[in-house]
C-alpha cells in the first residue's frame, strides 16, 4: 500500500495540472439597447452596426420629419461599447420575439456566448397574421473576445 502512495500522489498533481490549465471563463457586462418586431432583416443572424445604422433602425427607414414632431430619440452608445444586431429574420405572424436572458456573457476561448431568450407563438394559439422582422440589438464592450455566437442564430467575428 505504501509504495502505491507515491504514484497516487504523482497522478493527482497530474490531473490538478491538467485541470488547471483549462481556461476559467469570463463574464463580461452587456446591455440591450433597442428592440423591435419590425428590424427588416429577412434572415436570421448576427451583423455589427454602426451608429449611424443604430440611429436609422431605430428611427425607422426613409423617415421623414414631420412638422412639429420630435425625432425618435436613438438610445445612447459609449465610446467603449459595439453594437451588434441579432435578428430572427422573417416571421410569417406576430408572436415572435428575441431579447437577452442576463446582464452579462460568459466568454471561452475567446468565443462571447450570448444568452438569449427566444419567444415563439404557443401551438394552435391565434396571431396577427403579417411579416415581422424581430430583433435585438446589444452593447457590447470593445474589447476582451474575437468571436460572438448566439445559439440557433449565428456567429460572428469581431471588427478588426
């Protein structure tokens, strides 16, 4: 029994090794700036926008100012932050939607997972019947990842 002791110990430094040279996941803080069921993406999928793109999304397409109304205001961005757009694409009713499930995403091997909550109509339950085009638009920080992936959406590389 005794000479078994030194190859135990041996095999257990061993696997602490190895147990430790796995990478700890981060968690990095994000934020939900903008959603809407009518995003006019007609596939799903991730794309990085600009503000410019942020401000006509949220203002609609070819909108026009109308006197005496005031613009739609564009949620605020900070210099740290990127902005990425996760649609569900083109739903054939209304039911649909997709927004975030948490306040920040843990990041693996440089791979930001984003967690997700995506709504779908109940079988057999009535809705409105049009197109609509739901996404979610997030604030991300710049740095600390290459790679975002959303399950059952996409995955998209990072903004050299």
């Amino acid at each position: 029994m005794n000479a078994l002791r030194p190859a135990i110990l041996s095999c257990s430094i061993a696997l602490m090794g190895a147990c430790s040279a796995q990478p700890t996941p981060t968690q990095i803080s994000l934020r939900s700036v903008y959603h809407n069921s009518y995003c006019g993406t007609e596939e799903p999928g991730l794309r990085w926008l600009s503000t410019a793109e942020f401000a006509t999304l949220v203002r609609g397409r070819g909108a026009v100012q109308h006197l005496g109304m005031e613009p739609t205001p564009v949620p605020h961005v900070d210099a740290d932050e990127r902005l990425l757009q996760v649609s569900l694409g083109q739903k054939g009713s209304g039911g649909h939607g997709v927004a975030l499930s948490g306040d920040s995403a843990q990041v693996m091997q440089d791979v930001l997972v984003l967690p997700l909550s995506i709504q779908q109509p109940a079988p057999g339950t009535m809705q409105t019947m049009q197109l609509t085009y739901p996404c979610v638009v997030v604030a991300l920080p710049n740095s600390g990842y290459s790679r975002v992936h959303a399950d059952n959406i996409g995955e998209i590389q990072t903004e050299k």
